[in-house]
C-alpha cells in the first residue's frame, strides 16, 4: 500500500454566465459600503478587474477568480488503486499543482497511506520552520492527504467515514448559499431554494447596515420561521457596526452571523460573540489546530468552519475535536471547493460527534460535476449516507482533462 505516484491538476471552468453584471453587482455593493463603513466617500477607485479575477479594495477582501478554480490531487498506490483529492486553490490553481509536484512529491512517495496521520505531520513540519504553517502549502498538503483517505477507503472497500471513527448520523443536513442585492430578488432565491427541499439558508451579503437589514426582513417574511437563516458578511464591518448590526439581526430569528469583521482582531471578535445573543460561526481561513488553541480558549467564537480542501480530513479531524473540548459545534465550510471538496466534507460530517451542519451551493453543484463519471447531489437539502467505498464519488479522468489549466512556468 505504498504510494508510487503523485499528480496534481490545476483546473478551471466557466463558472458565470455572465461575468460582466457580476462585476457590477460587486461594484454598487463597493459605493455603498465606502460611504458607510470606511468614510470613503465614492471617491474610492472602482473594483479592479485583473482579466481572469477581479478585486474589490475597499472591502478590503479577497481576490476572486471570475472561474471555478481548484487543484484535484490523484495518489496512485503500489495495488493500483488511485485516491482523489482536492486543494482549494480559488485563484492560481497552479500555484497549489506546483507544491504539491515539486515538494510535496518526494516527501511522500513510497510512503505507506496507512501513515496518513503521520504523512500529515511530516508534511506540516517539513516547511514549517520556513514560514509555510497556512495558506497555499498547507491548502497542498489538504489535497493530498484526503486523496490518501479515499485511497484507504477504496482499499479496504469501505467509506472513508468508517476508518476515521464511523458513523455518527444517517445523513448530512445541509444549507444553501445564496446571494444578491435587491431584496425581492433575493426573497425569490429563498423561496426557490426550499422548493429543492432545503431547510436551511445563508445568506451572502456585502451591504451597508440598512442594507442587509432590509434583504433579511425580506427572506424572513417570505420564507416564515421554520427556515433557518444564517447571514454571512464576509468581514465587511468594525467591532462596533458588527455589534449594532447584530442587535438587529436579532429580531429576525438569524440563526448565525458569519464572518462579521477582521479575522486577525481576536479580541475584537471576543467582543462581538459576548455582546449578542445570536451565536457568531468563523474560521473558514484557518487551517491547523495550532491556529486554533487561541481561538477555542478564549471562546473567540461559537461554531468553527473548518474548509477540509484547507484542512484536510486529518486536519479537520484534529480541529473538530479539539472543538469537542469546549463544547462548540462544527459547520464546515465549503465555498467555492469542487466536488472533491463536497465529497470530502460529506465524509468527515458523517465521522464528527459535533457536527452541526454543512455549506453547500445547490446552483453550483452541476458544474462541479463536471468531472464525475456519475451525479452526486442530496435530496431535500440532505446528502444520505451510502457504503460506497472512499469518498464515495469517481472521476472521470477524460473530462478532467478537458478542463486542465496549463502551467504557468
Ligand atoms: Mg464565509
């Protein structure tokens, strides 16, 4: 069972249909928020298109590619079987491919995949001195070690959930993700997601105060109350906006206020958690449980969101149970990940005692499934448990193929 080779695939596929109205979109969000929240004034320069991604500075966000784009990592062992896996890679796929080629390669070739656990800590500590304890090296090391899991899997002939501690529940509950500004519109995204048999939304807004207050009275009053709400702001507030708009959310029955404001604040965020009654969910940035003691001691927040194409599942395994330990519930995160990522989640939602509930994007569920030799989407905003070996989904490595990104060097 030793591994014999490595290969990564930087992919990318058409993700918008339109991409210049959700350039737009982005940039009426800009001016608002520029008023408001940093005294800008609408002097600010516009958002940036970069060609293949476009920022938005004066939320002082991330870099977002106008594409689906990630890394998909396939480990081949010495009984030929080969494991999948996936490095969220969101912008510069081939940056991630490259790590994982060039150095993750001889770390772990002729390596045993039974030493998952121990791949993973070598991996960690090889560039660990060099400065690397987060973003794209760990996002190569993720990929790799859930390809290593769904080579167990496939190995043994049994679902990746069973040999990470088993099962802890019948089938995975999941949210929609859905997004827009007008808030009739955004009502009507609500209402469509529910006709798909979800029961729970989040919702995605870059809005002034007013703003999202008025989007979630909108769903609220459309959807009724037996719908969990939860609310995404993806940093957009200080400490105290993030604590005035919470004070308002709180009337609408929001189940969580997600990202509220700057990640590195720790006390900040400290201070938005006890100041509300509403619980905040956070961490999808994080990647390693040495990121978290801080966080988890000091209750920085009260539903961590592991990524697992950040995380892997060993990594988020450690994560959720050291999560255990001060009773906060798991929700993870997912995104913009393929469907290695979904996959992978399904999988260490299934092994989580706390697991709470899982992100998914119904609207982008068919496109990232372009590579799969067979459909892999849940019924009534539920994924069910199967006994299908790994991961429990095949790539069709024709079409991935299709969808290759060429190197970059
Ligand atoms: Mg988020």
């Amino acid at each position: 069972m030793k591994i014999v080779d490595v290969k990564a695939y930087p992919i990318r596929i058409q993700n918008y249909d339109d991409v210049s109205s959700i350039l737009e979109q982005f940039d009426k969000g800009r001016k608002d928020v520029s008023d408001q929240s940093f005294g800008g004034g609408s002097e600010r320069p516009p958002i940036r298109d970069l060609g293949d991604h476009f920022i938005d500075e004066t939320h002082h966000t991330s870099i977002y590619s106008k594409f689906h784009e990630t890394t998909v990592v396939r480990v081949e062992t010495s009984d030929g079987i080969v494991g999948w896996g996936e490095s969220q890679s969101p912008v510069s796929p081939n940056t991630t491919a490259t790590i994982i080629n060039d150095l993750v390669y001889p770390l772990i070739i002729n390596a045993d995949i039974l030493d998952v656990e121990a791949i993973w800590h070598n991996n960690f500590t090889a560039m660990r001195e060099r400065g690397h304890y987060t973003g794209f090296y760990i996002d190569a090391i993720s990929g790799v070690d859930i390809a290593i899991w769904d080579a167990i899997g496939k190995t043994f002939k049994l679902p990746t959930h069973k040999l990470m501690g088993g099962r802890h529940r019948n089938s995975v509950k999941i949210y929609n993700g859905i997004g827009g500004r007008d808030p009739k519109k955004v009502a009507e995204m609500a209402e469509w997601s529910i006709s798909k048999g979800y029961k729970a939304l989040k919702l995605h807004l870059r809005e002034t105060i007013e703003g999202t207050i008025d989007i979630v009275s909108e769903v609220r009053k459309t959807v009724g109350n037996n719908i969990d709400l939860m609310l995404d702001v993806h940093m957009m507030f200080n400490t105290h906006e993030a604590i005035k708009l919470g004070k308002q959310l709180e009337n609408f029955n929001v189940y969580w206020l997600e990202s509220p404001s700057d990640p590195n604040d720790i006390p900040g965020q400290i201070e938005i958690a006890r100041s509300l009654d509403m619980p905040i969910a956070n961490g999808e940035w994080t990647r390693t449980k040495f990121e978290m003691r801080e966080i988890f001691e000091k209750r920085a927040y009260d539903i961590s969101m592991p990524d697992i194409a950040r995380t892997g599942l060993t990594g988020a395994k450690q994560i959720a149970s050291i999560a255990h330990l001060y009773n906060i519930p798991v929700a993870p995160h997912v995104g913009g990940g393929g469907i290695l990522s979904v996959a992978s989640t399904v999988q260490f939602s299934i092994a989580t005692p706390n697991f709470l509930i899982m992100e998914h994007s119904e609207q982008g569920n068919k496109m990232k499934s372009l590579y799969l030799s067979k459909p892999f989407e849940p019924k009534n905003g539920l994924f069910p448990v199967t006994e299908a070996p790994g991961l429990g989904i095949d790539i069709d490595e024709e079409s991935l193929q299709k969808f290759l990104l060429k190197p970059s060097v």
